[in-house]
C-alpha cells in the first residue's frame, strides 16, 4: 500500500492553494465539454435525443433550472429543520438545544457523521473498499465542532418537500429515457459539505456486482439524479472523469499513482447553479475534496436502476444484510415512485403529471396520505436495492 504518494494534511490555506491550478485547468475542461441545458422533451413527452446522446458521451448531464425558488426555498428549509434537529454527535440522543434528537422513530439512523475536512473512506474497507485511494486532509478551524453532519440517509421519510421533487415529471422522464419505462429505484440521500468543515468523498466508481457480467455496458449500474440546493462550485463540488463510464472498473490506485496526488488528471467539476439538477452515471469515476471554501453544497441524491440489472438478483449492502431483489421487494420499493408522484401532484397540481408504467392502475393505493406515510414511507429505505 505504499506504492502511490502518501495524503497530506494541510492547513485549510494549504490545501486551497494546492487546488487552485487544478480548479483553474478542471473549470477550463467544465465549459468546454458544456452538455447542460434545461430538460427539453418533445411533444410526446419523450427526452430530446441530444440530451440522451450527450449523456451516453460523457457520462452526465447538468439540467438547469429544474427547482424553482419557491420549492427551492422549501427544500432548504426541510433541510435546516433536519440539522436543527440533529443529535450533537454520532452518539447522542439529544440535539444542540438539548431536546431529543429527530429520527429515533426509524430502523436506520438518519444522520451520517465525519471529522471536519477529513477523509472518512479513502483507502479503507468501508463501502466494499470502493475508496482505495486516501485523499488529502486539511485541519479545520480551531472553534470547529468534533464532528459534522455529512449526509441524511432517507430522504423520502424525513423531508416532505423530498418526496415531491422525487415525482417531478421531468426528472422521471429523464430516467424514462436513459433506462427503459421500467426502471426502479436505487436509494435517497442527502449530502452536505459545509463551509470550513465538509469532509472529502474519495475518488470511487459506484456500482460493485456486473462489471464482470456477460453483458455489461456503459450503463450497467444505473445512474444519480443530484440536485443543488445551493450554488455548487469547483471548490465544493463532485468532480467527475468525464467517459469513464465507458471504461469497465479502473484502477484508482494507479490514477492517484501517476498524478503523485489526489488530483487525478482529465477530471473536471460539476457547476451547477442552486436549483439545477445533473445526472451521472454510477460508473464514472468521481469524487469530492475537502471543503476548505466559504460556500456551502447541499445535494439531494436520488439513484435509479434498470430492471433487469436488479431483477431476483442476491446482493450484501454495505450494511451485510443479504438480500434478493425478487418481484415482490421490487414492487414495495417502487410504490414510493407513485408516492412521489402524488405527493408532487398535490403540491403542483398545475403541473402535468409523470406516468410510470410498472405502477399503471395502482394510483389509488399509492396516494400520499397519512397511512400511506405510516404504512409504505416509513422505513421504506430497508427495501433499497443495490448492485
């Protein structure tokens, strides 16, 4: 394991200075590759094959524009109520102000913590050893607190404005397009990285069970919806290698070798302004620094499979819990499709609605309401599927 050039830390300054080149050359590569735009479907309501065409090049898409201020300002505020609400530390059952902490009603923790601008998976075991290269750390301010939040784990049962998003038509429409009317769902997850204390995300590929499959492509192990609450900059956001999609699983190591540090070459950032929303391949290489910058980035993460690749397949999450993704379990998950759906309808019933095919009939059953909220979105998330 000493074969690759050994992570740094640095002082925030320090590491904000040994970014600057590679923001300058990555923002550069960022405007020439472009491909973003709104969503811009045709009369049958299908996904223009530009955008499609330019997804399959590159591995992402940024879609501008696609949450208005006002639900914008909603989304925001679900999520300050979540962090208001938060336990002190990893361990604690009470929040800052000393009330009980939300989300002990659940079956899995809501609340994801890390050291400030540390690496927590880099070059470790942890997610089935996706991250084999350590990035490079930095030593937070001296008033920063132990620990800081780094993700919500289950969006759809903890924020309401979440669940709406989930049924924006136009998003649907997109995962329609890039992976069949029968697509089903990954997972939901927030991601925050606040000013002065965000921790890295390691460079990794996503997907883990078909790169050695028969019949694998470029989009084998489906994709990430990931919309921006607030401006995404180079300095806070993921940085992709844009095609690596198309290059099977690859050598991360050897990577971080040859560029002698954590700032592997050809990568460039996802801007995005608040609002906008990209979609990436989970097989592109990607990854997050250290937010040593004064601006924060708050994603909402939403993953999306094609059927056959979960279809009956037995699978161990990251969590060890062996389990087969019969018609059954798929079906369950899917309904917080429909949910999603209904939830938008009620909150913008303006808006034309998405229809998703494998749920054609079941609306009824899948309205959003308070027992479908007790029975169907609580703990929904121990149904996620992951290949």
């Amino acid at each position: 394991m000493n074969d690759i050039t050994p992570p740094k830390t640095l002082s925030a300054e320090e590491h904000a200075r040994e970014m600057a080149d590679y923001i300058t050359e990555g923002t550069r590569r960022a405007h020439e590759i472009g491909n973003r735009g709104p969503i811009v479907r045709g009369a049958d309501g299908k996904l223009d094959q530009r955008i499609l065409d330019a997804y399959w090049e590159h591995g992402f898409y940024v879609f501008e524009g696609v949450v208005g201020a006002e639900e914008l300002a909603e989304l925001r505020g679900d999520v300050e109520r979540m962090l208001a609400h938060a336990p002190v530390d990893p361990k604690s059952d009470v929040d800052a102000k000393g009330r009980p902490a939300f989300g002990g009603e659940f079956t899995r923790p809501p609340y994801r913590y890390a050291r400030p601008l540390s690496d927590p998976l880099g070059g470790t075991d942890k997610n089935k050893g996706r991250h084999p290269a350590a990035m490079h750390e930095a030593i937070p301010a001296k008033d920063a607190p132990t620990w800081t939040v780094q993700n919500l784990h289950g969006n759809l049962q903890l924020m309401d404005t979440t669940l709406a998003l989930y049924g924006h038509p136009g998003l649907l429409a997109v995962a329609e397009a890039v992976l069949g009317p029968d697509f089903v769902p990954y997972n939901e997850v927030t991601f925050i990285k606040e000013p002065g204390l965000g921790p890295s995300v390691a460079w990794h590929q996503d997907g883990t069970t078909h790169w050695e499959s028969d019949d694998w492509d470029h989009g084998a192990h489906g994709f990430n919806f990931m919309t921006q609450l607030y401006p995404s900059t180079a300095a806070n956001c993921v940085w992709i290698l844009p095609g690596s999609h198309k290059m099977g699983k690859v050598d991360i190591r050897q990577m971080v070798k040859e560029a002698g540090s954590d700032r592997i070459e050809g990568a460039m950032p996802l801007l995005c302004n608040a609002g906008d929303t990209f979609i990436l391949n989970r097989q592109v290489v990607h990854g997050s620094f250290a937010n040593t910058s004064d601006e924060r980035r708050v994603t909402l993460n939403a993953g999306f499979f094609p059927r056959h690749r979960v279809q009956d397949m037995t699978v161990q999450h990251l969590d060890e819990r062996v389990v087969t993704f019969d018609d059954d379990h798929i079906h369950e998950r899917s309904r917080m499709i429909q949910i999603g759906i209904d939830a938008r309808r009620q909150r913008f019933p303006a808006e034309n609605q998405y229809h998703y095919a494998p749920l054609a009939g079941e609306q009824d059953e899948n309205r959003w309401n308070e027992e479908t909220r007790r029975s169907v979105v609580k703990n929904y998330n121990l149904r996620d599927m992951y290949i």
